[in-house]
C-alpha cells in the first residue's frame, strides 16, 4: 500500500499511516487506477489543497475482491447492491 499525503505545494510518499492518523478528512472517492489497483482518495471540501491518496497493491485489491466474493456467499439469499 501506497499513501499519499499531499499539500498542493509538495508530495510525499510515505509507506505507512503512522504520519498524520489524527487528521480528518470527511470525504472520500474510490476507483480503479490504470494499473486495476483501488485508488483511495479522502479529502475535504473545506481545503482543497490538502488530500491523502492511498494506492493498493494488486494483493490488497484482490483481497478486497475475495472478502467481497466471500460476503455475497455468505449472504446470498439476502437482497445485497452486489
């Protein structure tokens, strides 16, 4: 996993969420980057210049997709949205 905290005016790249783990940033958007990995972002509207940026690696992705897999098994007689 890959963290990006960033202040518009530098990047930094730092492997773990050690740094900064008090901030709070109220909103977050998720998709698939160009390499299929999930991209994590959470940012605040309030200060656009600041975002933290998480990237999974491709075993962080697929663990999410089998922990997803392993949910609708489980409850597959349940309505669920996936």
């Amino acid at each position: 996993m890959i963290i990006l905290k960033r202040d518009m005016c530098e990047n930094s790249v730092i492997k773990t969420a050690d740094n900064n783990t008090n901030e709070y940033l109220p909103y977050c958007q998720a998709s698939f980057n160009s390499d299929g990995g999930i991209t994590i972002r959470n940012y605040d509207r309030a200060n656009k210049n600041k975002d933290e940026i998480i990237i999974l690696s491709d075993t962080e992705t697929n663990a999410i997709f089998r922990l997803i897999k392993e949910i609708k098994n489980k409850f597959k007689d349940n309505d669920l949205p996936f």
